[in-house]
C-alpha cells in the first residue's frame, strides 16, 4: 500500500496470478470439463494480458 492509501501490484504478481488461476481452469476442463473450468482460464488469460500491459 502506498502513501494514497492505494494498492499497488506489479504486473509479475499480476502475471503469476493469472498463469495460476489459468492452470486451475486447465485442471477442472481436464478433470471434469466444466464451464466453471472455462471460465478461470478465461480470467487468468485477461490477468496475464492486464499484466503485459
């Protein structure tokens, strides 16, 4: 947290973030082929894109 009272990330932490919640959904499509696991390989991959950015 900075002075502003404000969080602030960098774009690893925010990287790291998505590759994992992508591994997580690549998991559950593997598993159980659920719309769940869809779903968090789509929020990791705009978390790594947000991350390049």
């Amino acid at each position: 947290m900075d002075k502003s009272g404000k969080f602030f990330l960098s774009p690893l932490s925010i990287r790291i973030a998505g590759a994992v919640i992508g591994s997580a959904g690549f998991f559950l499509i593997a598993v159980n082929a659920t719309i769940f696991g869809t779903a968090l390989v789509g929020v990791g991959s705009l978390l790594i894109a947000v991350g390049e950015n």
